[in-house]
C-alpha cells in the first residue's frame, strides 16, 4: 500500500495519515519529521537544510526530494508507506514518480481533503502541539483525552507559534499556488480520491477507506 495525503493546512492530514499507516501497518513519512530528523543528524543534507530554515527561505524542492529519497530507502518503505505533506509541489511530484519508478513501487491513492479556506483559519487558530513528541491535536476535530497534555507522552500542549493570522493566510496562499495543482496532476492518473475534510474524523476516515479499497 503506497499513499499519499494531501490537503491545504489544517485539514487533518496528520491525523488521517496516523490512523492509515495503523490500519495497513505501514510507515507514517510525514515531511516535518523528516525535516527535523536531517537537521539532527547534522550531515551535509541537514546542514544545507538548516541553512534554508534559518535564513526563512522555502526549502528547495531538490533538497527536499533528496531527503525523502533517502527516508523512502529505509527497509520499513519496502512494505508501503503514507506520505503527509510531500509532495507539494508538481516538481516533487514528478521526482516522486521516477523515485517510485526506480524502487518498483506504484501509488495506490492519492487522498485529497477537501476544507473551505475559512473552516481552515478557524481550525488552524484551535491547534496544540506537543513540543516533546511532536504530536499535534485540535480543539475542534481532535482534541487531546486531558485537556492541556499529550496522550502520548503527557506532555504539556501549546499553541503552534506559526498558527497566528497572517502566517495562516500566507500558508493558504502558499498552498493554493504550489499544491493546489496536484489535485487535477493525480485526477489525470486516475488515483485521486477526493474526501470531505470538514467532517468528523471518524467519517473522513470512513470515507477514504472506503475509496481506497473500491
């Protein structure tokens, strides 16, 4: 099983990304972990990565690819994987393609949530974030058991610090120029799954399943 979760920011990716990787076993690749892994080990891609970051510049796409390369050829990819948050530009996508074809593996979907763009900045202004762990939460569509900690790691949650006003529109702004295109990119391969995203969890994830295995 080879998938990829797209959606602008705020539409419960991560959320839906965990619980497919827990239902066909398969690893969750989410780009900020891997972001944040490079920069840890500190070799040439972290360093040039942590170059980009501390100068506020957006990461270039083949840095980027060159990181999910390297995570894609870790043994527990062989299997499948779940993609959350890569690719993001068309760029990327067509450096995906030749990665997967290179591997021999093939996509089995591409799951699209659907949020309007004021549903998002309403959602995105109820996050939490687990600094320990990096597991986030939201006030509205998934929030934590004990209010204020991780259930995780019971570590106290706090508000993203890039989920204040303008740095909101400028994401979905981001967003609707590079990524937006993806959706007609994979609706052309026949791979699209287009889910509602402003639902309950339990329904988005009910609904993605059921596209996947049609």
């Amino acid at each position: 099983m080879f998938l990829i979760i797209m959606g602008p920011p705020g539409s419960g990716k991560g959320t839906q990304a965990k619980l497919l990787a827990e239902k066909y076993q398969i690893s969750h690749i989410s780009s900020g972990d891997i972001f944040r892994q490079a920069m840890e080990i500190n070799d040439e891609l972290g360093k040039e990565l942590q170059l980009a970051i501390n100068k506020g510049q957006l990461v270039p796409d083949e840095l980027t690819n060159k990181i999910v390369e390297r995570r894609l050829l870790k043994d527990d990819c062989h299997k499948g994987f779940i993609l959350d948050g890569y690719p993001r530009t068309i760029g990327q996508a067509d450096a995906l393609g030749l990665l997967l074809d290179k591997l021999g593996c093939e996509l089995t979907k591409v799951i699209n949530l659907d949020v309007d763009s004021n549903i998002i900045i309403g959602r995105l202004k109820k996050r939490l974030l687990c600094k320990q762990c990096g597991a986030s939460f939201n006030l509205i569509t998934n929030p934590p058991r004990n209010e204020g900690f991780c259930d995780s790691c019971k570590a106290y949650l706090s508000v993203r610090e890039d989920d204040n006003d303008k740095t909101v529109v400028d994401r979905i702004n981001i967003y609707e120029e590079k990524t937006k295109p993806l959706i007609e990119y994979y609706n052309k391969k026949k791979i699209l799954c287009n889910i509602k995203g402003d639902v309950d969890v339990k329904d988005a994830t009910k609904a993605i399943l059921a596209c996947i295995e049609r």
